[in-house]
C-alpha cells in the first residue's frame, strides 16, 4: 500500500504539472517491479492533439521504453481515476490500472 500511495503521489504531482500548463489536472505513471517506466501529465492542449491524455502518453513512452507495445505485468496509476476508453487500451497493452 506505501509503494502505491508514493506512486500515486508521483500521478498527482504530474497532474499539478499539466495544471500549470493550463491542461486538465491528470497525470499518469505506469511501474512495473517498483520501477518507474514512464510519466506524464495531460499535453492536449500544448500538443494541439486531442490523444495526447496523460494515460496515453505513459502507454506510448513505456512502448518506446521497452521496446514492445505488450508490456506484460505492470501498473498504471492515473489521478484522477480512469476513464473507461482509458482502461481499454491499457488493458490491450496489459497494463493494470489503479
């Protein structure tokens, strides 16, 4: 529950990011063993993209990261909670989300 509760921090603090940004407050981290693969806040408005959703670009950059866009076993945290097209390509990528 700790290792959760400081990642979901990790989410909100990219959240506050976005917000400074003029973005809608969300922000998103996907773990996988306890290590930090990716992060990111909303960007729809900088990027001038309506996917650029901060669950989409942590999705996007742990592919790059990794090297593949199955993931395997991991975690998406997201603040606020997922919307259900969210929790669809998370699944698809089999990221858990919490």
């Amino acid at each position: 529950m700790i290792d959760d509760e400081r990642w979901m921090q990790v989410a909100l603090e990219q959240a506050r990011l976005a917000a400074a940004m003029g973005e809608v407050p969300v922000g998103a981290v996907i773990v996988r063993d306890g290590i930090e693969i990716a992060r990111a806040g909303n960007r729809t408005v900088h990027d001038r993209d309506a996917t650029a959703h901060a669950e989409t670009l942590v999705i996007r950059e742990a592919g790059t990261s990794l090297g593949q866009w199955r993931r395997g076993h991991g975690r998406l945290g997201r603040r606020p909670a997922p919307a259900p097209a969210i929790e669809s390509s998370s699944g698809s990528a089999r990221w858990s989300v919490r």
